[in-house]
C-alpha cells in the first residue's frame, strides 16, 4: 500500500482535510497519487483568500530535469473573473491547476493568492480556499443528499439544497424514486457523466471557496447533460473566481479571459470575440470545432 510510505505528517494532513469538512475524496485521491514533496513553512501563516484574486507571476515549471512544461507564464484572473485555460493535449492546463492547489512547487516565479505567496501559507488554508470539480467523479454508495454533503460535513439539509440549485441538479433529484434519499452509486443508481459532474459542482458550491478549479470531461456529453452543465458553471462562475480547464470552446465563450497555452507559454489572450478577430491558433482551434463533432484539444 502506498499510504504506509507516506511520511506520517503527510497522513496528519490527509486526516485532517477529512476531519476539517473538506472531504473531497477526489482530492485525496489526487494528493496521494502525488508524492509529498511540498512542506508548509515552518511558521506558515494562514492564507486569507479574502476576494479570490489568482496571479502566475513569470512561473517556470518541470516534472524532470530534462522537459520544461511550463516558462515564464504570467497571468492574473481578478476576483469573480472566469478563465479559461485551453490548448493541445499536454500543453500544461492541468499541471497550471495543480501548481495553483501547490501540489508541486514552481521551479521560479510565484503563484499568489490576493497578494500571498502560496509557499508562505499552510497548505490546508489553501486547499480550504479552493474548490475543485474534477473531471471524473467518485460517487459513494450513500444517498444523493449524503454524496452532495462530503463538500462540506457540517452543512445543512437547506444548504444542501441550495448547492444542489446552484448545480442544475434540483428538477433531476424530483425525478429520482427517493429524492434525495435515493442511493446512487456502485450498488445504488447510476448516474450520467453529467449527473455525476453536476453532484461535484454541487459538493464544491457547497464548501464556498473563493476559487474554483472546474475540469471539463473530456468525454463527451449528450447536449442536454452539456446544457445543464454550462448553466451550473455560469451561475457558479458568478459567485467565485473560476478557473475552468477547456476541452470544448462552445462552453467557454462567455469567459473573461481566455488562456491558449502552448509550448509552455500563454501563446494568445483574450475573450472570445478579440480571439477571433486575432485570427490566430485559438481561431483556428474553433473553426476546427465548429467542423468536426470530434474534440482535436
Ligand atoms: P490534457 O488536455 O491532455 O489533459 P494538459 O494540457 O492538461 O493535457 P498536463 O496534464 O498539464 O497537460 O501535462 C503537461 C505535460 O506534463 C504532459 O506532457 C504530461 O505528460 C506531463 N506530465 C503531467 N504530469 C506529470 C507527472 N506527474 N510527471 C511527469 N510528467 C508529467
């Protein structure tokens, strides 16, 4: 087992981020495929996330020695500013996301959060700070209610209700036999890519960060699933800053900026319109998806 490697204050970490209402198993399961290799600051302070702005100033990064992934990237996303982060396949957008959660620490350059250097705060006021909506979903042999609840542990019936209206998910729970109380999952009822993107918007909401990492499925969805999927993120992108991971462009065009990465730098920026009057790669990218049904980023 992996976990008997883990350094016992990396398991303290991983217990108290189950404890702290924060249990986003999807994010446990990311943190230990990961090896600990960030520490906190021995007198780290605690992040103050107080208007979620987000800046990647100059950031250089590689996994090995050998193949830079990321140089010289500089971007800001203001509070409540939605962005879009698009580009081939093994451009960097998930490793930007995972820079931004410091599960790796840049090799030069700064990440910060309203100000502050993300190496000088603890790691589980970052992560508080943060809500993630992975691309694939672990769902548990629990209720809808209690699967929604694992955002936040101490939250409310109410609050769970809300979170599940903010995600699109309110009319489908009426439609299920027990409501909220229908077991969903491996034994319980099997719920759509969609559905299950939705349950983890809704677990995020739920946990109120201030930043909010979504990752697109890449698999694709049936347009109705899409639908309901973009309309969660509209109104969660108004409520947060969002940093959405884009594998489709239809669902990005009301972002404020939109990030092309490539060659492990930003390559073109702008929002949807100034990008296509540039009539550049992210032109390109989209007359590609208006022809073809099939994803080429
Ligand atoms: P996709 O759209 O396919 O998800 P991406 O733009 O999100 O791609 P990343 O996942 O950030 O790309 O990967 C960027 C590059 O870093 C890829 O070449 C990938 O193989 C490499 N990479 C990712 N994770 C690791 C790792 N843990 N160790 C070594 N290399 C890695």
């Amino acid at each position: 087992m992996m976990q008997v490697f883990m350094p016992l204050g990396f398991l303290g970490f991983v217990y108290r981020e189950m404890k702290g209402s924060m249990a986003n198993i999807e994010k446990m399961f990311g943190l230990l495929a990961v090896a600990p290799t960030v520490q906190d600051k021995p007198k780290a302070s605690q992040l103050n996330a107080h208007d979620g702005s987000v800046t990647f100033n100059n950031v250089s990064f590689r996994y090995q020695a050998q193949r830079p992934i990321l140089t010289g990237l500089s971007f800001t996303a203001k509070p409540m500013q939605k962005v879009a982060l698009v580009g081939a396949s093994g451009a960097g957008k998930s490793t930007i996301s995972k820079l931004l959660l410091r599960f790796y620490d840049v090799d030069s350059g700064s990440v910060e959060i309203d100000g502050q250097d993300i190496r000088d705060v603890s790691q589980y006021s970052l992560r508080k700070a943060i809500g993630v909506v992975p691309q694939d979903t672990v769902l548990f042999n629990n209720t809808i209610l209690e699967n929604v609840r694992y955002g936040r542990l101490d939250a409310t019936d109410a609050e769970v209700m809300a979170a599940l209206k903010i995600a699109h998910l309110e009319e489908f729970v009426k439609t299920l036999p027990d409501g909220l109380a229908t077991k969903v999952g491996e034994r319980g009822l099997k719920l759509s890519g969609g559905e299950k993107q939705r349950v983890a918007i809704a677990r995020a909401v739920l946990k109120r960060p201030k930043i909010m990492v979504f990752d697109e499925a890449t698999s694709s969805l049936d347009s109705r699933s899409e639908q309901s999927i973009l309309a969660a993120l509209a109104d969660v992108s108004q409520r947060q800053t969002t940093l959405v991971i884009a594998h489709r462009l239809s669902t990005i065009v009301d972002a404020d900026q939109i990030l092309v990465i490539g060659e492990g730098q930003i390559i073109e920026q702008g929002d949807h319109h100034s990008l296509l009057e540039r009539d550049g790669a992210y032109t390109k990218l989209w007359r590609f998806q208006q022809n073809h049904s099939v994803d080429p980023i």
